[in-house]
C-alpha cells in the first residue's frame, strides 16, 4: 500500500516506548505494533486523534503517502 506510517519514528523521536503509547491512547500495545508495521487496512479519526495528542504530533507526521511502494 502506498501509505506510509511513520510511529515507529514518532515514538523514537519523543522517547517513548508502544507500551506507553498504547496506555494514552487506550488501545492495546497489539494495535499499536499493527499500526507501526502497517498492516491495517485503516484507522479512525478518533485514534489518530489521541496518537496525535500524546505524541504532539500532526497526522501527517504519522502518515505519507508514496505512490511507488510496494502493496
């Protein structure tokens, strides 16, 4: 899939560990690793929402798009 996600480099650039992530944003450090691996067909606004609060990120710190990568 083309879009890129972009945690892995969020939680090293604020020093923080999936497990804590997982316990600000109220879903699971399982959910978490799907997120940071891509493996997910989507996510809600919400979420994205609490990643981006506990991160003090923008969604598009999080996300790209690459329209040559590989599905």
């Amino acid at each position: 899939m083309p879009i890129i996600v972009h945690l892995d480099v969020m939680l090293a650039r604020r020093k923080m560990r999936s497990r804590e992530l997982a316990e600000l944003v109220g879903i699971t450090e399982q959910n978490i690793s799907l997120l940071k691996s891509g493996k997910v067909r989507g996510v809600r606004f919400d979420t994205l929402e609490a990643i981006c609060r506990a991160l003090d990120c923008q969604p598009g710190d999080l996300l790209s798009w690459e329209p040559d990568a590989p599905h």
